[in-house]
C-alpha cells in the first residue's frame, strides 16, 4: 500500500512522525506476538517511550513535556497503536492520567510531580469506574474521609488499565458527608502513588484481547493519602474525570484508526499476493471493491479525529464532536477488522495472521472511554440542548 498521508502541521512534527514510525517497526512490531501470547506487561517499552519523549507529548514544556498540539500527539497513538495496540492504548491511558495534575493541579504540585510523569519515569492509571458504576459515573461509591492530614479511602475501583503496574493512580472518589455530596458534586480527585499503604491490585483481568494491557480491581482498604494530593478542590472531581475523557476520547479513537490501518493493511498485501483462478484475489471486482470501501473508511475515520484535535487545540468547543470522533473511529475499527478477516478466509481465523488479533482489539475500543452507546447519548444531547 502507499504511505498514509499525514497531516503535520510543521518539519518537527514530521520528524517526531518518523521517529515514532521507527521505534514502531523497530522495537514494537517484532515483539508484539510473543507478549500478547504471553500476556507481559511491556513496562520497558513504556520506559523506551518514555526516553524518546512521547509519554509527555501535549503538555507544557516547562513540566517536562514537549508541548505538541493534539493534532500531532494523536497521530503518534495511531501510528504506535497500527503496530501494538496495548502500547498505543497505553500512552493514551498515561496521557489522560496526567491531565488531572496539568489541568487542576496547583503550581507546586505540578512542579513537585509532573515532570517525572511527562518523562516517562512514572506511569499512570485512571480510576473511574467501579463494579456498579461504570457508564454511571456519578453512581459510584468508594469514600475518602479527612483524617488529619490524609484521606482515608476504602472501595475498589474496576478496569483499571495498567492496574499493579502503574506508578500513581488517579483516583475518583466521594468525599464529605451529608445531602450535598451525593451524585457527581460529591466526588473529588486524589492522586495516590503506587506504593500507599492499603492500595492493593488484584489479579488481572483475562480478557478476549489486548492480553498485554494489564487491566485490574485496585482494592483500597484504609489507604491514606496525603492531604495535599488532592487535585482541584473537593467536589471538582466529577467535573475533572468528565473533561479527562473528552480528550481520552480522541485518544481512542486514533488509537482505533491505528487499528484499523493495520487491518487494511495486512488484508491488501494477503489480496496482492493470494492467487486463485489464475489470477490475485485483489484483481476480483467483489474483494476490490470491499477493500475500497475498508480505504475509505479509514480515511473518513482519520479526518474526522483530525478536525475534532484541531479544535481542541483552538481551544474551540469539542466534546460532542470528540464523541462523533469516539464512536466513528471504533465503529470503522469494528468493521474494517471485521472485513480483513474475511479477506483472509480461513486464515484470517488462525493466529498465524494478526487479522484475529485485530478483531480481538477492535472489540474493546467500542467499549472503554464511554461505550459507543454513551457517545450516542453525548451526542444526542449536544443537539437538543441550545
């Protein structure tokens, strides 16, 4: 297949494009197999990545980031994301854990702990959900309760990605007493290192894809945390989680593009090489017409993250577009991967061929940030509301 074309808005974004484009055909390619089979966390990958100086990429550079407009940072997360797709999902999941800290975090907090998360010595996590909680956010019930000079917390927080690995935790929890802390006012953000006493991952979950993304229950019974680790002020924390997401959103849907780029990818050149009757499988109108269509998609998918990122770096209203983009790009996902399998036939079935995997992959994109029914939803009301 031709190159895709990028959209760069400068010759330092190019070169950040060709450098991710390296360390993905270099490091990422040749390893991904063996550690999804494996289910191993790539904790060095992250490290590498990190080095190179994509774990910072949109925020400031006096944080230590490298204050890239998203337009730029998404495509980074596509082109990762195109050949490992646990490792694209995971710098978008670290990026939305730093946002907490950039966006509400006070000068020195972000002076005492961005830095080392933008430069890749810390990874992040970001606890939402809960196990009756999760498209209902404000639902959720894990406390916090002032004690001195700590939070106390006692809950669980679910499908925490990069769950016993991560370094610090964002953590979505309910804080004060009484009629006014119920719903989203009540809840408040708290970062809290890995190694607080009472923080307990459990077991990872053993999921259908993605089996090298480690995703865990994160117990926490008694755990205190530090008073001056709250983000924001207490009850700004719904607030905080819902606009992480919006730019989570993006992050997905790059990612989901990434994966469906490589899905056409792998069904094009298995059609330019696959003979029958005496001639390849692309030469036949039906198959070529359906890659066209997969082409298609995948540019439409593209251009739609693109100019939603545009916005956001605008600083332009983009949250009912962010979810146009969420729901789009793993739909397209969805079915691109859908259709390489059956450009493969049979062996689009086996694991000798990554057309499984991306099947696999492309499942969940529909599902984390906001399922795409919640992106129905989102949307829906950005057009009733004036």
């Amino acid at each position: 297949m031709p190159p895709v074309v990028r959209s760069l808005p400068n010759a330092e974004a190019e070169a950040l494009l060709d450098l991710t484009r390296e360390l993905a055909d270099g490091e990422l390619t040749p390893r991904v197999d063996a550690a999804e089979a494996a289910a191993e966390f790539p904790r060095e990958v992250f490290r590498t990545l990190g080095k190179s100086g994509l774990l910072g990429l949109p925020y400031d550079e006096q944080y230590g980031g490298s204050a890239q407009p998203y337009e730029v940072y998404l495509q980074v997360l596509e082109e990762l994301s195109r050949a490992w797709l646990a490792v694209g999902l995971g710098v978008s999941v670290h990026t939305l854990s730093c946002f907490p800290l950039s966006a509400y975090g006070t000068e020195e907090q972000k002076a005492r702990w961005l830095p080392e998360m933008t430069g890749g010595e810390l990874l992040g996590a970001y606890c939402l959900s809960e196990a009756n909680s999760g498209s209902d956010a404000a639902a959720l019930q894990t406390r916090a309760v002032l004690d001195g000079d700590a939070y106390v917390v006692n809950g669980a927080k679910a499908w925490v990605t990069h769950g016993g690995h991560a370094d610090f935790y964002n953590l979505m929890v309910r804080t004060g007493s009484g009629s006014g802390t119920a719903g989203a006012k009540g809840i408040s953000c708290l970062l809290a290192p890995a190694d607080t006493p009472g923080l307990q991952p459990q077991k990872p979950e053993r999921k259908m894809g993605m089996r090298s993304s480690h995703t865990a229950t994160v117990q926490l019974d008694n755990a205190r945390v530090d008073r001056d680790r709250l983000l924001g002020e207490e009850g700004q924390g719904f607030r905080i989680a819902m606009s992480a997401l919006d730019g989570g959103r993006l992050g997905i849907s790059a990612c989901a593009v990434g994966v469906a780029q490589a899905a056409l990818d792998t069904a094009v050149s298995y059609a330019c090489e696959r003979r029958q009757f005496g001639q390849r499988i692309a030469d036949f109108q039906g198959l070529s017409f359906l890659l066209a269509d997969m082409a298609t998609q995948v540019e439409a998918a593209r251009a739609l993250y693109l100019s939603t990122a545009r916005l956001r770096d605008q600083g332009k209203p983009f949250s009912a577009k962010a979810a146009m983009s969420k729901l789009f790009c793993t739909d397209t996902a969805m079915r691109v991967a859908t259709d390489a399998v059956q450009v493969l036939g049979g062996y689009g079935y086996v694991e000798d061929f990554p057309a499984e995997r991306y099947l696999r992959e492309a499942k969940i994109l529909q599902i984390v940030e906001g399922t795409n029914q919640v992106q129905r939803v989102v949307i829906g009301r950005s057009l009733s509301t004036p």
